[in-house]
C-alpha cells in the first residue's frame, strides 16, 4: 500500500505569516472554501498524495482524484483536518519522570531534581526503557521530529537513537557536555566530551533519519576549554547541529558574567569558541541585549522558544516580536520536564498568552507555522520537513475537529480557518491527535486500543 491519496480539510505553510503577504484571511484569494496567500495554502476539500514515504503532490481532491492511477488507496479523513507534523526545537527525554515537579528557579531545579535523575542514565537498559515512553508520547502529541538533550552519559545517546531508528523517526540529539558545577557523578572532560561525541557522530549521524548535535548543556557547566573543544567537533563535522541553552533566566546570566568576566555577554562564551552558526539552537534566549540579538542574526543562529518552562520555571516572557523583527529563525520548545506538556497545541497557547502580556498578538497562523515549517526552518531541515511541497518527507498529523465536546461545539460556530485554528491553539491538547504518519506510514492511531505506537520492524501495515 504505497500510493495513498489522503482526503480531507488540509493545510499547510509556505512562508512566515509575520513575513508574507498578510496573517489573516482579509489578503486571501479564495477559490470557494480554499484559501492560498502568500504564507500559507488551505483546502477544504483537499488530497495529499503520498507514495514510498514522500509528499508527491497536493491539491484539491477533485483535480487529484481526476488522475490517480486505478491501484490507488483513497483514505478519508472525516471532521479533520490534516497538517505537517509538529516539530519541537527543545526537549530533554531524561527529564520524562521529573514533569511537574514542584517549585524553584532554574539553578535550583537543575541541583534538586534534574541532576539526581540524569545520574540513572548511565544504565543502557533504563535509558532504552524511558526513551521508549518518551518517544510514545512525542507521537501521542503529533511530533515528529526533535531537537533532544540526553545526558552526559554516552549511553543515553545509544539507547536514544536506537529506539528512534525502531520507529523510522527523524530525530536530533547528543550527549551533554558537562565539565564543572555539576555533582562529580555528571562531570566528564574537555578531552572526554570531545572524544565521546565524536564516536557518536561516527556511529550515528546522518544514519537513516538521525542527526547528531553537539550538546553543551549551557555556559556555566562547560569550561572555556571544553567549549573549545564543541567547536572543533563542528569544525570537523560541519552538517551537525549545536545545542544548548542560553539567557534564561536572570541569575544564570549574573553567573555567567562572574565565569566569563573577560567577555562582553553570555553569547560572547559560545561565540568566543566557534559555537553560532546555522545549525545552532539556542533554547530560551528571554533576556539578550540588542548586540546578541544583532549577531544571532549575522550568524543565522537559531532560537527555541519554551513558553511553558518559562513560566512554570518564571524565568521570563520571550521577545518573539524582537526575532522577528531581527530575522533570527524561532521554533516551539516544550522543554520537557521544566516545561509541563508534550503537546505542541497547548505550547501555542502558553506562547500566546506570553506574547499578549508584552503587547504583541501572536495570531493562530504564526503559532502553527512554528509548530512546522517555522521549526524546520530552525532546524535547517526545510529540504525535508515543515510543509507538503512535493518531495517532502511525508510526516503528517491527523487533528480531530471533535475531539472532545467543547471543542466539536466551539468549532461548529466559527467562521473562518482563522477562528478555528485559534481554538485548537488555546483548547487542544493530545485528544485533538487522531493519527500521527511518518513518512507514509500510521505510526499512532488514538482510538487503536493498546497498540496506539506501531513498531516498523514489527508491523507490515500501519494504516488504520
């Protein structure tokens, strides 16, 4: 069952809305319920035709229907609509078993419970068991591909990338580099940090769907050595990723300051040691000064953005006017454990309400596009992710305009695609996932029972 025409309500983003020609409906052209404009296209009644695991075309259902060869599968999505898959720029699947865990500031939290949990991560066998319930519940949420933090154990990395490549995922990931201020059991070195890396780019980089990132935790737990030895692994690896955290909150950038007095700012520690560049994410960003915004730009550095971690942690209301206007690329982080939810719907909503605290409306178009292409573009996978141009990777979500009553009832009264994207942003959770694909295949099904997650190397067929 290769060639399949999906059908059903359809969209997807072609540009920032922020960017294009408008963010709402009045600059649309409209071709009956279809809306296409600069930044995004929308079919009411629309297929997406998918063969060996790649988008081959889109369109109205009509014009698809009216071509397809006779051994094509036509898969109706009733009351849905169908979207790219969901892309999270910031996550840490060792803090899994920590969520909601109460109180403190983020130096705090790291010491009281994210290091004492990291510590078990040194066992293959537990790291392999959580980053199967880890990745079970990124497909229960609709995400598909993410940007990951294991620990400063080797084997958390091994275990990580083993489970995803059982499931055909696209995933980014690596091993903390960990040098000072952090208990003796979490420390490795400049040299060890560089060596171990190393050895897993080799084995797994560019592996299937995997990519590896360099992975600092953040300035304050690397010496100026050991950042030093981050960039000469991009240097000798330049298609890997560089991801850390950085200006997240106030006490950290005071510490920072008193680690790194010969320097100008926070960013000045990963700059100083070759650390910025295209595939660099830097999670949080909230409080940078107007010359670290203007060289993330000149770089083409990458931010994620963690609503809610940053509240739960009250670290701080993110800028996203100030990115956009700076053209820095911005892609949703959950930031699991500190944030408090795998699904990218209610990180939208978090990422709302913090924008409307600092007077900036962040329309439903932006927070989808995001949650997709705004997340590919941060990840420098836009030849791949993010949208339904033909050729792309075909990893999809299937969100449930019923899912619960309230949301069947608000939708039933909305009046254009504006409204109802804006309700699932503030109202949907995981119940809105009726279905996650990837790359062709029904890898979540919410109504299957207990096999929900379906293994590659087990099922021949994963159509619901």
């Amino acid at each position: 069952m290769s060639r399949v025409l999906h059908r059903g309500q359809i969209l997807h983003f072609l540009d920032d809305p922020s960017t294009g020609e408008v963010e709402n409906l009045g600059g649309s052209e409209r071709n009956g319920s279809n809306e296409v404009n600069g930044s995004y296209a929308f079919f009411a009644d629309g297929g997406l035709l998918v063969d060996d695991g790649c988008v081959i075309a889109i369109g109205e259902a009509s014009q698809l229907l009216s071509s397809l060869p006779d051994d094509t599968v036509i898969k109706e999505h009733a009351d849905a609509l169908l979207v790219p898959g969901f892309i999270d720029t910031h996550i840490h699947y060792p803090q899994l078993d920590i969520i909601g865990a109460h109180g403190e500031q983020l130096l705090e939290w790291l010491d009281k419970y994210v290091f004492p949990t990291e510590a078990q991560f040194g066992d293959f066998h537990h790291a392999q068991r959580v980053a199967k319930r880890f990745l079970t519940e990124l497909l229960r949420n609709g995400t598909t591909t993410a940007l990951v933090f294991g620990t400063v154990h080797p084997e958390s990395v091994d275990a990580f990338f083993t489970e995803a490549e059982s499931l055909n995922l696209r995933m980014i990931a690596g091993k903390v580099m960990m040098d000072r201020n952090a208990p003796d059991f979490l420390t490795d070195t400049a040299e060890s940090s560089y060596s171990e890396s190393k050895q897993l780019i080799e084995q797994w980089h560019n592996r299937g769907r995997l990519r590896y990132a360099v992975t600092p935790r953040f300035a304050p737990t690397s010496t100026p050595e050991q950042l030093k030895a981050a960039g000469k692994l991009l240097r000798e690896h330049p298609d890997v990723y560089l991801h850390t955290h950085m200006s997240e909150n106030l006490n950290e950038i005071a510490w920072v300051e008193e680690l790194f007095p010969h320097l100008d700012h926070y960013l000045h520690s990963y700059d100083d040691a070759g650390l910025l560049g295209r595939r660099s994410v830097f999670a949080h960003c909230v409080h940078l000064s107007e010359t670290e915004w203007q060289r993330m730009a000149e770089t083409q550095s990458n931010i994620a953005f963690c609503p809610t971690s940053n509240l739960f942690l009250g670290s701080g209301l993110f800028p996203l006017s100030k990115a956009e206007s700076c053209g820095v690329h911005v892609g949703l982080g959950t930031d699991i454990g500190a944030g408090t939810s795998f699904s990218l719907l209610e990180t939208m909503d978090e990422a709302y309400k913090i924008q409307q605290l600092q007077g900036h409306s962040l329309t439903p178009f932006k927070s989808f596009y995001l949650a997709t292409l705004g997340g590919a573009r941060t990840l420098d996978l836009e030849d791949k992710l993010g949208n339904f141009l033909p050729g792309k990777e075909a990893d999809f979500l299937v969100l449930d305009l019923a899912a619960t009553p309230l949301i069947k009832d608000r939708i039933a009264r909305c009046k254009d695609l504006f409204e109802t994207l804006f309700v699932l942003s503030t109202l949907g959770d995981d119940r809105c996932v009726r279905e996650t694909w990837i790359m062709g295949k029904c890898m979540y099904q919410r109504d299957a029972g207990e096999n929900r997650v379906f293994d590659t190397h087990k099922t021949k067929s994963t159509t619901s």
